[in-house]
C-alpha cells in the first residue's frame, strides 16, 4: 500500500518493493507536483491517478529509478526499446561498438543521476590525449570521432529526461571538439587529373600469369592477357564522378531510378552493410532523396550499359536473379557494396605503376570523385545551393563546411579580379 506524505508544493508518494537478502525494505519513492492551473479537484484525481500508477510500476518491477540505475544497465534497455524502434539497423550497430568498446568502459559503472557534464568533458579530453593503438602505433581520435560519440550519449540522455529517469541532459552543457577539416582531409581530383582517370578507363591494360619456376628449376610459360575496364565500372565512376552519388546510392540504383527522356536519376535508397548482410535502405538523411540531372553523353554511355546487360540476361535465363539493379554481380543480383572500392583502388595502382606516365594520380579514396564533383562545381561557379541540392546535403553549411578549400580559392581569385579592375582604372 503507497503511502502519501506532503512535503512543501508536492507530495511524495512511498512504496514498498519487498526486501533486500539482509533483510532490509526496499523503498521506492516518486513526487508529484500540482499543476496550478488545475483546481483542487482536479490535482486531488491526478494526484490518485498518479499513486496508482507509481504502485503498479513499482510492484511488477517496471519502474525506473535513475538515482539507482547504472548507465550500462541503462543502454540496454535503450538499445532494446528505444534504439531497435526509431533507428535504422546501421546506426543501431555503430551505436553498439561505440558503447561497448569506448563509452560504457568509461561511464557505465555510473548512476544515470551521478552523471555530470564535467564527466563526460573529462572523457572527450581522455579520448583526444590518449587516442587509440593499431598494430603496435598510436593514432589520435578526430573531433568528428568525438562528436558521434557524443551525439550517442546524449540521445540515450536525451530519452533518459523523456522516461523521466533524470531531470535534465547533462550533454546540453558540454562541448565536444569541434572538427577541423583541413584541406588534406579533402582528397579530390583536379580537373586535368579528373580527365585522366576517365580517358585511362578506355585504355587497355595487360596482365601476366605463369612465369613460376618449378620443381626443376625451369620456369613455367607466361601468358599474357589483355583487358579493358568492364563498361559497368566505368559507368559507376562516371555517376559518382557527375553525380556526386555516394558509394551506397549507387549501389542501390535501379533502372527505374532513371528517366532518360529528362537525363536525370532518382537518389530513393541507399545499401549499408550490416551483421546481418547487405541491405537496401532509406538514404542518410530526408535531404538525401533527390533528382540529379545528368550529362547527355553519361546518360547515352547508361542506355548502352542497359542494352548490354538485357542480353546478358537474356542469355543466363534462370541463372539471373536480379530485381532491376544497374550495378550487379554475374547472377543479375546486387553488387556488393566493396566492389567498387577494391576496382577503384586497382586502376588508381595499375596507373601510377606504368612507367610512361610520368605525372602520378593522387591515391584518393573512392567518395573523393564525390569530393572531384563538388570541388569542380564550386570552381567553375555554380552556385552553392545547387552543389548542397545535387549532393543530398541537409543544409547548405554542411557543403560550406567540407568544401571551405574550393571556397577559398574563389575568393583569392574574386580578389585578384577586383585589384585587376582598379589597374586598368588607374
């Protein structure tokens, strides 16, 4: 049986929850404040509503005391009721290894109600000093490592202060580093070393097989092979390269994502890998789905690209098992999300190793076309909304923020213009 106890503008609500192994009670207690618009009768019913609601929780265990519950017991039931309900399963499982590997390790043996914003401080401060080990070598962890981090704890907070566990968020007063994008973190083409690449994916390149020397010393015949880039890479450069698509949205196109009478392409989904496998979801963010107009001789190399991939289809009968995808494995299913890494890297190698080429291709990743896309968008002027609108950006300071380098140079160049104007006035 509850019992009520007036105390100042409240009252506290006590109810036993049975016993401990020594013996002794286990007392659970809740407050509850009127509400001072409401008339006496009213707060008298909320007040009654409450008590046996609180008595309820208490006796079949479902209620939850902050002061008492420990973070790690805590995200647990994040993860299962909450987490597993409103988050994608990509999130779900980086939200996961960062609870397990950095931040439980940390806060978890804490009491959801002891957590101050100076102990999460003191953690980000130990995480960017002390940084992390692979392979025997210290790396430091970037502010935009932090910053997820954080974002992890307060959004499990966040719903903490929602299930009325806690008072108030103790993230809300805490800074994690802010990021410092330097141009190194950019790696893009330049225009003429964006020509190169695309004019060396017709060339044709020969490998070489055999050459071992065998058990009696002689060496085995070498082969030699000659080879083009398959027209299905090409084209997934070219729309990383002229779209600015990421490495999922492409992976996830289908043909109906394209209208050739528009040139244009549908960015609708995007394919994440996960424990589960590989999977085809909604797209980052609300922003992400957009409509990408295409250049005429991109669109013509993708009309080429669908007429040879009906006939192989045609010709594997049953042995095809794909759903419409443009990028796909040899069975017409989708193509796993590294493939096109693994592809990109080898051309990006096999080009800086021919010795006739003399000027060498930076080693970028594959999201630098994306990073190319932008960065030659911004130079030859094209308005920063259209640049954020083509690459899916959520606001148009996030495109500020990554491609602050091509910025800059248009305005060391808007700078030379107008001293250039005040010369010939003179």
């Amino acid at each position: 049986m509850a019992s009520i106890r007036k105390r100042g503008k409240g009252y506290q609500i006590t109810v036993s929850n049975g016993r401990k192994s020594d013996g002794t009670q286990i007392i659970e207690t809740a407050t509850f404040i009127p509400d001072p618009d409401k008339t006496e009768r009213q707060n008298r019913k909320a007040l009654e509503k409450f008590v046996v609601e609180f008595e309820d929780k208490v006796i079949s265990g479902q209620y939850l005391n902050g002061g008492k519950m420990l973070y790690k017991d805590y995200v647990e039931l994040w993860l299962k009721d909450y987490a597993q309900k409103q988050m994608e399963q990509t999130s779900i499982e980086r939200c996961e290894s960062s609870l397990s590997n950095l931040i439980v390790p940390e806060i978890g043996h804490m009491k959801l109600s002891q957590i101050r914003p100076l102990h999460i401080q003191d953690f980000y401060n130990k995480l960017l000093k002390d940084g992390y080990t692979v392979q025997g070598k210290k790396k430091s962890y970037k502010a935009n490592t932090i910053k997820r981090i954080h974002q992890i704890i307060s959004s499990s907070l966040n719903t903490a202060v929602q299930w009325q566990l806690i008072e108030s968020n103790p993230c809300k007063r805490v800074k994690p580093p802010k990021p410092d994008r330097s141009v190194a973190d950019i790696k893009y083409f330049t225009l003429e070393q964006a020509k190169t690449f695309l004019d060396y994916l017709d060339e044709e390149y020969t490998t070489s097989s055999g050459g071992r020397i065998r058990k009696d010393g002689s060496p085995s015949a070498r082969h030699f092979e000659t080879h083009t880039v398959p027209l299905q890479q090409k084209i997934f450069f070219f729309l990383a390269l002229f779209g600015g698509f990421r490495l999922g949205e492409s992976i996830a196109l289908t043909w109906n994502d394209v209208d050739f009478k528009n040139n244009a392409i549908s960015i609708t989904k995007s394919a994440a890998r996960t424990k589960q496998g590989q999977i085809t979801k909604a797209p980052k963010n609300y922003s992400s789905v957009r409509t990408v107009s295409m250049p005429l001789d991109v669109m013509k190399m993708l009309k080429q690209y669908k007429s040879a991939q009906n006939v192989e289809r045609l010709s594997l009968g049953s042995y095809w098992q794909g759903e419409g995808h443009i990028f796909t494995k040899d069975n017409g299913a989708q193509m796993d999300i590294s493939t096109p890494n693994h592809a990109f890297k080898k051309i990006i190698k096999r080009y800086n190793e021919d010795p006739d080429h003399k000027e060498k291709l930076p080693e970028i990743t594959l999201h630098g076309l994306r990073h190319t896309s932008a960065t030659l968008l911004i130079a030859d002027r094209v308005d920063l909304k259209t640049v954020s609108s083509r690459l899916g950006h959520s606001e148009i300071s996030t495109t500020m923020d990554i491609y602050a380098h091509a910025l800059r140079k248009k305005d060391e160049a808007a700078a030379d213009a107008l001293g250039g104007m005040f010369k010939s006035a003179k």
